[in-house]
C-alpha cells in the first residue's frame, strides 16, 4: 500500500472533525467531544476516532 500522506496537520484536523461532527449528529444524540488520532502502520496508517454520545438516533433506510 502507497501512503501519500502521513502527517495529519493540526488544520486538517479541524476540518475533519467538523466533518465528523455533521454525520455524528445524524447518528447520535449528544455527540460533543471529539478527538481523531493518524499514526503509521504495518500495512499503511491506522486512524482513531473517539466522541462520546448520549444515544444512538433511529435509523431508517436510504431511499
């Protein structure tokens, strides 16, 4: 596996979390905190995601 890319700048971060934070909110109730983690792999980067919820939303299929 090609990694391009394996700094994840703290500006990258940012937006990447407030895109994390409209589709948290879709799925979750209660979605406040959020922290996101890129180390390197064996095979590539591995990427943590972390955010506390209240619940989870219901769900109804796509149309």
């Amino acid at each position: 596996m090609i990694v391009d890319k394996v700094v994840f700048t703290d500006g990258e971060k940012e937006l990447f979390i407030e895109d994390l934070k409209t589709v948290c909110k879709e799925y979750f109730e209660g979605a406040e905190k959020y922290a996101v983690d890129v180390v390197s792999a064996a095979n590539g980067l591995s990427v943590c995601i972390v955010f506390d919820a209240v619940r989870v939303r219901n769900f109804r299929k796509a149309r």
